[in-house]
C-alpha cells in the first residue's frame, strides 16, 4: 500500500525522496520568528565525526533529548488519527531534528497503536539522517510469532539497528541488536504500564538480565496531565559514551514503547525525555 503524504504538504516538495516538506521546518538555525518567544532556534551544527553516520553528530556532543509531539486539531477535537508529527531537541530547547510519521489514514484509524509505518527525521536542511521502519505486527501476547519490531536506518537505506519484542506472558521485553543482528541489550518492563504518583521504569539490561545498565523511565507528571491528557515525560538513562549508532537506535527504542506499551488514549502531546549519562 502507498504511503499517503500528509495532508496540508506541498506536492513538489514532498517528492524528494531525503527531503522533508517546508511546512514541517518552521525555522532554521539561530531563527526567531518575532512574537514568538517559545519559538527556539536550531542546535548549531557540530563538526564531522569518524565513523558517524551523516546528520547523527548531533548525538555526540549530548546528554538530553527532548520529544515534542505537535498538537493536531483535527485529532484533539474529534479523535480521529493523524500522522504524527515530533520535535528533537537538546537540554537547552534547540531543535536537533524533525520527525514525521509516514502512512495512509485507513492504516491509522484501523489499526490504531499497532499501525505500521515509515517515521522519517530530519536535520535542520531537511535531510533525512534516520528512518525508523514499524511493519504491521500484532499487540498481544497470544500471538508470539508476530510480536513488534522496529528497523533503524542511518542514513537512510543502511540499518543501523534493530528492536524486537520477545514473548512473555505479562511483561513487555525487548531486544536491541545492531547493524548485523546481534544482540546487544535487553529491555524489561513492568507489568502495569500506570503508576500512581511514581514513575514507571524499563531497565536496560545485559544479554544474561543480571546487570542493569540503564533505563527508560515514564516520569509521573501530576493527576491532572496523567487523567486528561497524553503528555508524557521519558528518561533514558546510560552511558555518555555510548556508540552514536546505538543513541540513535534508543531513539527508535523509545517511540516503539510509547506506540506499543504507553499510549492507550488518543494523543494530543507527549514529551519523551532522554538523558544520556553514566549510570
């Protein structure tokens, strides 16, 4: 099936294939527009690393990342499913990275959070750096054959990584591999995705489960974010040093959970929070 670009696009833009539409990019780097004081400027651009794939120097030089996921109204008022829509940004608000979801509108209102889908994200010259590849996978435990996954490209066309879910009766498990395959880490959740007043915590682990070597938490927001709204705050924590690859692949990590074990009302914000630090 045709992946349908989102509606409000300019066609001659949207064609290029490593190129994302003007409309999506509202600034470009050191760029205020005046009135808006919450507008925040682009992350200036860090110098070429070795051995880093294009566009993830970004990852390099951080220790935080911030998700914002742009407010539809369309999905707000009636509940009906758009594509998705995030902004990256550092610890200081500067964008590193813009990323939209890409799929059909029958496919996001007919399989809601398990929908597949090709998730773009882009610098700020609107060159695509990652592509996180989502197929059509079931959400239940009762079909262990065809748990989620989520491919991770860097550039795009060249995976760099790869999440898959194990089977477990009640906990949600998965396992990141890297460019060839081979696992690396293990993530382990709770059983119950809600927490009241606390936060709730998927630890990344070693391949044998006995050494814990991060995690990603969903931090509690107040009672009234937690009831009415979808605004949620992620941590990652691990190692600063961490390859640059495998920070990407975290990045496909996180949205992957929020998807899959996370959301479970329509969605009209959410922050994933990443901090990136030794443990």
């Amino acid at each position: 099936m045709a992946k349908q670009i989102p509606s409000g696009l300019p066609k001659t833009e949207a064609a290029s294939p490593h190129m994302v539409p003007a409309a999506y990019v509202q600034s470009q780097p050191g760029y205020q527009r005046p009135g808006d004081a919450a507008q925040m400027p682009w992350m200036p651009v860090p110098p070429a690393h070795l051995n880093c794939p294009p566009g993830l120097e970004y990852l390099t030089l951080i220790d935080t990342i911030l998700i914002h996921q742009q407010v539809e109204p369309l999905e707000l008022l009636t509940g009906f499913e758009t594509a998705n829509k995030y902004e990256i940004r550092n610890r200081l608000g500067e964008r590193i990275y813009f990323a939209v979801e890409y799929n059909d509108c029958c496919t996001r209102n007919c399989c809601g959070y398990s929908r597949p889908f090709t998730m773009k994200i882009m610098d700020n010259m609107r060159r695509e750096v990652i592509i996180l590849e989502r197929p059509l996978r079931c959400n239940s435990c009762f079909c262990p054959c065809c748990l989620q996954k989520i491919e991770i490209q860097a550039p795009p066309g060249v995976p760099i990584g790869y999440i898959s879910q194990k089977w477990h009766p009640y906990l949600p498990k998965f396992t990141i591999q890297n460019e060839q395959k081979e696992d690396v880490m293990k993530i382990i959740g709770p059983c119950l995705m809600c927490s009241c007043c606390g936060n709730v915590d998927f630890e990344i682990r070693s391949l044998d489960e006995t050494t814990v070597l991060g995690r990603i938490s969903k931090h509690w927001s107040g009672i009234l974010k937690e009831v009415f709204t979808d605004t949620d705050d992620f941590g990652v924590y691990f190692a600063l040093d961490l390859d640059v690859k495998m920070k990407a692949v975290m990045i496909g990590a996180c949205l992957l959970i929020v998807c899959h074990c996370v959301s479970s009302a329509p969605l009209a914000y959410l922050h994933l929070r990443i901090d990136l630090f030794g443990c």
